[in-house]
C-alpha cells in the first residue's frame, strides 16, 4: 500500500524559509509522478510542483524562482524548498504520487505565511 506522510510545515515570517519533506513507502519502482499540490479553504486543490518519472520538475508561474522540489531516492524522501515565502503561500500543503494512473495523497500538513 502506497503512504505519503508530509512533515516540516510551520508558521513563519514572510521573507522565510521553511522545507517540507514527504516520506513514500509502498511504491516498489521508481517510475512515478509525484509533486506538491497546495489548498486554501473555499479554493480548489493546486499544483504546486512537480516531478515526472523521467526527472522532469515543473512549477507553477507563482512559485518559480522561490521555491525547489527535489527528491532523496534513498531515504524515499520529496522535499520542496520554499524560500522568500508570501502571505499567499499560506495553505496546507499536500504530498501527490501518480502511478499507473492511481493517485495517492498524502495527509497534508500546513504552512502559514505572516506579513
């Protein structure tokens, strides 16, 4: 069974920088899609970036030349680097895996931006 579990969300100031990290287990071969999808209340559900299983990242106009999605294929680690953070940032953000054209979420965990 596939699990994502986020970590390292948090309050800060705007101007900071904060990482949040996604644990995956139960995915056998590295041949996914995963990223980070972000959600305000009242707002749909919105990438925030992406991996593709050929390496690929990708992001969001918002987001571009702020924050870094990477991956630790040993630890089974998703990390997103977010710095110069924004009041508009705040959201919680949740951890996505596509594979097979099965889609899993994490639980999500927040990040709240103050100006």
């Amino acid at each position: 069974e596939v699990q994502l579990v986020e970590s390292g969300g948090g309050s800060v100031q705007a101007g900071w920088s904060l990482r949040v990290s996604c644990t995956v287990s139960g995915v056998t071969r590295d041949e996914y899609t995963i990223g980070w999808f972000r959600q305000v209340p009242g707002k749909q559900r919105e990438v925030v970036a992406r991996i593709s299983a050929d390496r690929t990242a990708n992001y969001t106009d918002a987001v571009k030349g702020r924050f870094t999605i990477s991956r630790d294929i040993a630890k089974n680690t998703l990390y997103l680097q977010m710095n110069s953070l924004k009041p508009e940032d705040t959201a919680i953000y949740y951890c996505n895996l596509v594979k097979y054209r099965k889609e899993y979420w994490g639980q999500g965990t927040q990040v709240t931006v103050s100006s």
